[in-house]
C-alpha cells in the first residue's frame, strides 16, 4: 500500500459497503457532506482525528484500525469468523 491517506480510504470505503450504507447515509451519520465521504474514499482528503473517533464508533472499530494499526479494520462478518 502506498500511504496512509491510500489504507485509510480503503479501509473506510470496504467498511462503509460491508455496513450497506451509502457515501450520503454515512455523511449523515456523521453530520459530514456526501462530498467529504467522498474525498475521504478517494484519499483526496483525509478525516480529522475526531471524526476517525466518529468513523470508529459507526463501523465498530477503533481510529487505530481506521489508521492501520494492530487492531484490522474487517467488515462485521469478517471480524466475527
């Protein structure tokens, strides 16, 4: 993986499909933009820390998986096997 803006985009756009939320219903969620879900999917911008820590807490991970730390972020169907 190139860089982390790259890992974070990936892994926010695998968790968001794997919950079936739409880039709209998570901005929603998170009282974001669809256009910013979008920049962060694309790695065109990255999330603030405090909205990693929001990010974190709708998909049921940490900010640390978010970032690629230890703690993988995996889909809920993954994490559970």
């Amino acid at each position: 993986m190139g860089n982390i803006s790259q890992y974070v985009a990936e892994n926010i756009t695998k968790l968001r499909k794997a919950n079936k939320l739409t880039q709209s219903q998570l901005a929603d969620k998170l009282n974001y933009s669809d256009k910013a879900v979008s920049k962060w999917e694309t790695g065109e911008s990255m999330p603030r820390i405090k909205s990693l820590e929001a990010l974190a807490a709708v998909f049921g991970t940490t900010p640390e998986a978010l970032l690629g730390g230890k703690d993988t972020a995996q889909p809920p169907e993954e994490a559970a096997a």
